[in-house]
C-alpha cells in the first residue's frame, strides 16, 4: 500500500468526491478502494478504474492513508462496526455522513483517528465547500491530509463541530438552493423570450461570475450589489420584486431547515435543538 485512500459507499457524495481528487492528480484510480451493497455504484466506479468491492473490509485492509464513511446516517453504525473488525491499516478515519457528530464516531470506533467533514458536490468539477472538525484522537498530520484531499476539488475550512451542521444548511444544501435559484433566472429569461438554452448559460454565467466577484474583491455582497442598482433602473426594480417575493427570508429559512435536519439526523430532539439552538 502507498497512500491508497478508501470509501465505504460510492454513491453521487463520494463519486464527486472522488472523482474530484483523481482529476486533479493527488491520487491515481488505482489508488483508490471503494465499497458498496449496490451493484450499479460498484460498476460505475470499476468502470474509472477504482478497485470497487462489496466488502468494507477489505476497503479498510488496503487503505493505509485514510478511509471514508460515505454512507447514509442511519447505516454508519455497521460502517463502524466493519470498520473495527477489519485489519487495521493505520488510516484516519473521515466521515461525511450528515449530523454523526464526532462523539458518536469515536463511541462507535474507540481509539481511531477520526475527523467529520461537511463536502459538497461541487467537488466534481473542483469547486467544493466543505467544512471540517478534528476529532479527539486526529492529528496535525492528518489535518494537513485531509484539508490537502478537499482543497484539491475547492475551498475547505475547518470549523468547530458545533457550526457543522450550520455548514450542512449553508453549503452541503447549499448546491440545492443556487440549482433552483439558476432554474428560476432561466425561466425569467424564457418568459422574457430567450431561448431555453441561452437563458441558462447566462443565468448560470452570471451565478458564476458573481461569486468570482465576492471572493476575489473580498467586498460585502451588498456592496456588490449596490454598485449594479442604480437609481430607478432596471436591477433595482428586480431586486424590489424579489424583497415582496421574500426572497431573503426564504433563502434563511431554507438554511435553516437544512440545519436544523442535520442536527435531527444526528439523533437529537427537536426540543434539545429548539432549546439549544433555536431551531
């Protein structure tokens, strides 16, 4: 083994993932070992040229670098589980379930190195947002591995646990919300009478373009946007059908609902999340 990495489940989080990481060159296809129960993801990522596998164990005895929980919450349990009662290699473990806070990982996987990521699948074409905490047992080296492997498909930013799940309603839903805000700007324009076609290129030029803007001037978004508004123009009368429209509003909402899921995924009460968090 030489810095294989494993993912226990290959589905779309782990593919853009992984594929993310392999396009750029920081690892080889055949550097990369992944299970899954569903045959379909197993094909699709043998057709890459990843080592797939049904059994997690033999994910984690051939992955000396770092292993993946890229399952859904309700079956991390029997992740873990196989986890422990394969060879252990030495690989920090990485779980980018929603909500498993790190408690219940390192419950579930005593003595192991494990951090919690939050990705995105913007990782797929290397612009992911992810967000990352440390568990008790991880290291600097292995925080300096996996903020390597996620700011190689984007931007990574390490975060107390506490706010992962507000970086779940942020920018792992996030992806969600700016596809339906691009879907609408489009059919503006094809009510307007653009083409379909056109229509979305531009909408989603212009979502692109706009986020350029925010993180390379490094100026507020209102700022921004006051510059395009001029008085009595066509923007600010945009903007002002968008205010009625609870544009704003909705966008928060929306977070935090996804937030607030997160936390539910992870097992807690609606009222320890109310009382907690105000959610």
């Amino acid at each position: 083994m030489a810095n294989n990495i494993g993912f226990i489940g290959a589905g779309m989080m782990a593919s853009s993932l992984i594929d993310g990481i392999v396009a750029k060159g920081i690892r080889t296809a055949g550097q990369i070992h992944c299970s899954d129960i569903w045959e379909p993801a197993r094909e699709a990522a043998a057709k890459k040229g990843y080592n797939a596998t049904e059994s997690n164990a033999d994910v984690c005895a051939n992955s000396d670098n770092a292993v993946f929980i890229a399952v859904k919450p309700n079956y991390v349990t029997v992740a873990c589980k196989d986890i422990m009662e394969a060879k252990d290699s030495g690989a920090v473990i990485v779980s980018i379930a929603a909500g498993v806070t790190l408690e219940s990982l390192e419950k579930a996987l005593p003595g192991r190195r494990v951090i919690r990521v939050m990705p995105n699948t913007p990782c797929l074409v290397g612009e992911a947002a992810c967000g990352f905490s440390l568990g008790t047992h991880a290291t600097d080296d292995d925080r300096t591995l996996v903020k390597t492997l996620l700011d190689a498909v984007g931007l990574c930013m390490e975060v107390t646990e506490t706010l992962l799940n507000a970086v779940t309603g942020v920018s792992g839903s996030g992806p969600a919300y700016v596809f339906q805000f691009i879907e609408a700007l489009s059919d503006g324009g094809v009510r307007a009478g653009l083409p379909r076609n056109v229509s979305t290129m531009l909408a989603a030029q212009c979502v692109k373009g706009a986020a350029e803007m925010v993180l390379k001037t490094g100026k507020h978004p209102g700022e921004l946007k006051d510059a395009v508004t001029s008085p009595g123009g066509t923007t600010i009368a945009g903007v002002e059908a968008l205010e009625k429209g609870g544009f704003r509003a909705t966008t928060m909402s929306a977070v935090l609902a996804a937030t607030k899921r997160s936390y539910q995924l992870g097992g807690m009460s609606d009222k320890d999340i109310q009382n907690k968090y105000g959610l």
